[in-house]
C-alpha cells in the first residue's frame, strides 16, 4: 500500500536528513583545538604593527568555563594516544597546553598582578610550579617546555621559541588562533617571521646584532641543524631578509665574527588594558 505523504512533509524530511547530515559531518571534523581557537579569536589582538598581540585577560576570565572545558578536553588525552599521534599533531598540542595552561594560571590572580613572575616565589618560580593534569601526570610549565617540547631535540623545532607564550610583552605574540597539525609548519613560520621582523626586538645595527634574550637562553637550540644552520649566525641569515639586512651584514654574519647583544626583556603582562 502506497502511503501519501504531502510535499511539504517531504521536504521537511529531507531537510532534516540534510541537517543530520551536516551535524555528524561538523562533529568528525572537529578537531580538539577548536574551541580554543575560538577562545583566542575572541580575546586576542594583534599590536599595531602586528608584530605581537595583546590579551583580554577580562574577556577570558568571562569565559574562563569555556577555557576550563578545553583544559580539561585536554587531560582526557591519554599517554598511549599521544604516543600514537605524528609529531606534528603531538607538537600542536603541546604548544596549545602550554599557551592554553599559561592563560589559566594568569586567571588564579588577574587583575591583581603586573606579571606573571608575581605568580612565583623566593624559592620557586611560577614555571615550576606543577599543577598542570596531562598525559597522566601532574606538570609544571617548564615540564611542557624543556622536557615534552624541548627535551633531546625530538621535534627538532627551534621555531617553537616563537609559539609558546609566556604572558609577557617581550614574549613572541599568542597566536590568536589555535596551533594544527595540518598547517603547524605554515603556522611556526608565520610566527618566526613576526618575531624576528620587529626591530625593537631584533636589528642589526652596523656590525652589532642585537637579539631578544631568547636567543641568549636558549642559544644551543638554534644551533642543531634545523634548516642546516648549525650556529646562531647561520639561524639569522635564515631569516635576514625579515631582519633587513645589507650584503655586508649577511657577509659579517657568515664570518661569525659579529659582537651579539641580547635586549633587556619586558616581563610586564601581556594586558590589552596596557
């Protein structure tokens, strides 16, 4: 027995099929990250000349639930499932935790601090303090940092100074956008590029280079081959076309016989209200 169904009722039932559809479409390409891109989309600006960004500590804190949600979508991640995970997917979300952690620690006490270093103490800074639940442990920033990211070159990715975000204003920008596995290398060197392309931070001044201090601190990092530059000369002459330099510049730097100065760094926060 044929069933009479009106036209409208079909064409209700196909929109529908069609909403399921793209309902169970969105959920498979949702990735872990996305509501901190949506996070960082919101909350944070790029400075004038793009160069870094500032923070809405306030419009975090307003949302600091959403915020607590990817944390904590972040903790369900298991040992045995990261271990599975690419390197460029494991990178990506290294660097969100750490960024995304960083935020949440700066929330315990905002607005009532001026830096993230007045989260510290006489005998321990706040990078060491372990109060970060992933990959079945408790960590510390500096556990994200210098063993996960860092530790024994795994990654080999000196451009992950230029990622992490240490709430301060002498720190590389946060990104306003979530790190990716798909386009995480498009991504470091986007970053890479806002960095080093700010003069108050990096110039070269006739034969005197003048770095930010991150340079300084992790020097040995710039120095293990990425992109076959195996001292910190050769990791600027990668990029001294960004720093702006002249034939005699690049010349001086190949020699490795410029004198290098490493600029005072501003620990202030990182605050739109600034």
């Amino acid at each position: 027995m044929r069933i009479f169904m009106p036209v409208w009722v079909k064409r209700y039932v196909a929109a529908t099929v069609v909403l399921l559809a793209m309902l169970a479409f969105s959920a498979q390409t949702k990735t872990l990250h996305d509501d901190w891109s949506t996070l960082l989309a919101e909350h944070v600006s790029p400075t004038a000349q793009s160069h870094n960004t500032v923070v809405d500590y306030t419009g975090f804190l307003a949302q600091r639930s959403a915020l607590k949600n990817y944390l904590n979508a972040l903790e369900q991640v298991t040992q045995a499932e990261f271990a599975a995970w690419d390197d460029a997917k494991q990178l990506a979300f290294l660097l969100n935790a750490y960024n995304a952690w960083t935020v949440e620690l700066i929330l315990t006490e905002y607005p009532n601090l001026d830096s993230i270093k007045d989260l510290g103490s006489f005998f321990r800074s706040p990078w060491k303090k372990s109060f970060i639940p992933l990959l079945g442990k408790v960590l510390s920033l500096d556990d994200i940092e210098h063993d996960l990211i860092r530790g024994d070159n795994k990654y080999q990715e000196p451009r992950i100074h230029f990622a992490v975000n240490c709430a301060s204003i002498g720190c590389p920008a946060l990104r306003e956008e979530a790190y990716e596995a798909s386009k995480l290398d498009m991504q470091l060197e986007q970053q890479t590029l806002r960095f080093l392309s700010d003069r108050s931070r990096n110039n070269m001044q006739g034969e005197a280079l003048n770095l930010s201090s991150i340079f300084k601190w992790y020097k040995n990092d710039f120095e293990l081959g990425f992109r076959s530059a195996n001292s910190l000369e050769s990791f600027v002459l990668l990029y001294a076309d960004t720093l702006g330099l002249s034939p005699e510049q690049r010349a001086l730097l190949q020699s490795e016989q410029v004198k290098t100065d490493y600029l005072d760094y501003d620990w202030q926060l990182n605050d739109v209200k600034r």
